[in-house]
C-alpha cells in the first residue's frame, strides 16, 4: 500500500503539482498529447490545428481539421522518458475528415474522426529495481468532430475515452495489484473567425503579374469539458476518488502573411498567440465530500483570459507558434497557478510543406506540385518543464494527407 500510495504522489507531482481543489484519480489523463503543444505552453482547446494528435483537448477541433485534410498520422518515434529511466509513455493517434463542400456546390459542412492511444508505463516505479513489476496506465480515445462554414467556422465535437490504470505493488502474488477500468467523456466547441476574409478581403499587394502578397487574420474562441466521468477505485468503492473532469476556455489570435501564385499559395510568415484558461471542476466540501462546479467552473474571463492573471484555483497557459515560409516551426510557452509556477516550454519543428511548395513553383514540374498539394511530412521536438529537474523531451513525427479527391 506504501508504494501505491507513493506512486500516485509522483505521478500527480509530475503532471499536476498541486491540486487546490483536492486530489483526483489517473492525473495521466490531464497530458497534452500533441509535442507540437507541448512545446506551445501544454494548450489545445482553442487553437485550431492539423496534426492528428491535436485534439485532445477539445474534441472540436476534428471539424476544423477535416476543411482542408483527409488523413493524418501522428506518432513518437521513441518512448518519452519521464523522471525515472524506466518510467516511459508513448502516444499514437490518427485523423481522418472529408469536406462535403469540396467543390463549393455542396453542403458547408465537413465531419472529422479521430484516434490516439496513450500508454503510460511505470514498469518497476523506480522504487525497487529487484522486483518485476507491470504498473501503467493507458486510454484509448474515439473522436468525431463537425464544422459548419457560414461566415464563421462552427466546429463541435465528442470524444469517448476508456481507461485503465494498473498499479502493482509487489512482485508477490499474495499482495497483487490494484487496477481500475471506466470510461471518461470529452466534448468541446470552437468558433473560427476569419477576419481578414470577412473585413478586408480584398486588401492585396501586387508584386508582379505571377505574384502578390495578402494578409491573413483569423480569432478563435474555444471551449472543453474533459474527463466527465463516474468516480474510479482501485481496491475499495467506499475509498473512491474522481477523475478529473476539466473545464478549458481560451482564444487565440493568428497572423499570417500569405503569397498567392496563380495556382498556390505560401505562407511567409505566421504567428499565432493563445490564451487559456484551465480549472479542475470539482472541489471537496468541509465534510471531505466531492462538489462539482458549473461548465467554467472558477474561471473568470476578465481576469484569467484578458489579463492573463492565474490564481491558486485556475491555471492560465499562453503559447506561441511561430511558422517561417510553412517550413521552420518554433514554439514556446508557460503556465502559471494552481501549484505551478511559471512552467516554461520550448519547441522546434520541421515541414515539408515549404520546400515542396517552394520547389513546385521554381520548378514548375506535376510531381513535385502534386506532393507540395497533397503530402505533408513534419518533425517535432519539445521540452517541457525546462529548466527544471522535470524536464521532459517529446518527439513526434507527423504524416498529413489534403485535398486529395475520391
């Protein structure tokens, strides 16, 4: 019981410090997924993205990415190690959206699905390395998402995630395990406004008669409740405890320079900046008995999402994506509250979007173009928790495929 006790402490030292609302149960679930966001401050709920691993936190974005993309394959080439050399996760995930307005003669709506496996092994706990031991915990998670295009992008989304979570405490068969199965719920919602398309569309700069440059402004405002579920125990129900249900409310704000050939079009430059707002959605009362809060729980949005001012109850997160001719990604990000004090992040990326669309228009040749279109290969790495004994290394490789027709 000693080293189960001792584990959890761990665990919910790593991926939550402090919880001032009270503990929770599989903390796990809390993980950003994406390396991309990781390395973006560990936000996701309202910034709209491509890779398959991106909607984790807000099942919504599913809709959004099936606009412009068929299929999308994301994994980590290596186990992620986590403090101790033998305490290792791995995640998989794969996307997949059709556009039914395609040829702009159909319905403007596009449905996306998606997959991502987690499993997060503790092999021996780092405790007693004479011992064998099989502690992990692992989710399977099943999205689907929808967008609706009508001035603004409409996007929901729903996310079915079941769990188990296994902790052995001896290698001797008399003590045993403990283990816990149940199934959490995520849904979320994220509006798309492209303000440059709506205000000045026609805004342009003509370099030439092949060329011309446009800028390009959209805002996103977005919502998740995750891990809504049945409190979990691992040995006796009268001893149960909640997984932690998260409410998520943010925005961000994206700025691109875009040029336009007659037949494609290049970022040059783009930046975007996000804002979230996190809260754990349940409290215990003066008689140690669960509450839970309302959809937002304790965040306010003068305070946690315009100032940017966290407290000990809501963890504020802000991240920066910054993308150079659709090939260089570097990203950073921090978050501060509810136990966590200025955790920084960091991260560098790699696509081959660019190049190919570089080498398309100088070259002018049908296969490089129809890769540039349609193939998308890009790398990741990430750290988090920089600078401090946490600090943790992702990797990610991401295969994208868009706009191919069927």
């Amino acid at each position: 019981m000693i080293k189960k006790c001792y584990l959890i402490v761990l665990v919910l030292i790593l991926i939550r410090p402090i919880y001032s609302q009270g503990e929770s149960a599989v903390p796990f679930l809390l993980l950003q997924q994406s390396p991309l966001l990781q390395g973006a401050g560990q936000i996701g709920a309202a910034i709209p993205m491509k890779d398959a691993l991106g909607f984790y936190f807000n099942p919504a974005q599913l809709g959004y990415f099936s606009h412009e993309n068929n299929l999308s394959i994301s994994f980590m080439p290596q186990k992620t190690q986590w403090l101790f050399p033998d305490w290792k996760f791995q995640s998989f995930g794969i996307s997949a959206g059709y556009n039914f307005n395609k040829d702009k003669n159909g319905i403007p709506l596009s449905i996306g699905i998606g997959y991502i496996h987690n499993n997060f092994d503790y092999n021996n706990h780092g405790l007693d390395y004479q011992n064998s031991y099989s502690s992990y915990d692992s989710f399977d998670c099943f999205s689907v998402g929808a967008s609706y295009d009508y001035y603004l992008l409409f996007n929901l989304g729903f996310a079915v995630k079941p769990f188990t979570s296994k902790l052995d405490n001896s290698s001797n068969i008399s003590v045993g395990s403990w283990q816990a199965k149940s199934t959490a719920f995520d849904f979320g919602a994220m509006v798309v406004a492209p303000l440059s398309k709506l205000f000045f569309d026609n805004l342009k700069l003509n370099l030439n008669s092949k060329y011309l440059i446009k800028p390009k402004v959209d805002f996103t405002l977005g919502y998740s409740m995750t891990n809504i579920g049945k409190k979990i125990s691992y040995v006796d129900p009268a001893q149960s405890d909640p997984i932690p249900r998260t409410a998520r409310l943010g925005h961000s704000t994206d700025l691109a320079i875009e040029l336009f050939t007659k037949t494609d079009k290049l970022s040059l430059l783009d930046y975007s900046f996000t804002a979230e707002a996190e809260n754990l959605l349940f409290k215990y009362d003066s008689n140690q008995k669960i509450e839970y809060k309302n959809f937002l729980g304790d965040i306010k949005i003068g305070k946690h999402l315009i100032q940017l001012k966290s407290d000990g109850k809501v963890v504020v997160h802000r991240g920066h994506i910054f993308r150079l001719f659709e090939t260089l990604i570097i990203t950073s990000g921090r978050y501060n509250g509810s136990g966590y004090n200025n955790i920084k992040s960091k991260g560098l990326g790699f696509s081959s979007e660019g190049l190919f669309k570089v080498s398309g228009i100088l070259l002018n040749d049908p296969i490089v173009d129809f890769i540039a279109k349609h193939i998308v290969l890009e790398y990741y790495n990430a750290d988090t928790f920089v600078d401090s004994g946490l600090e943790t290394n992702f990797k990610g490789l991401v295969v994208n495929f868009r706009g191919l027709s069927f």
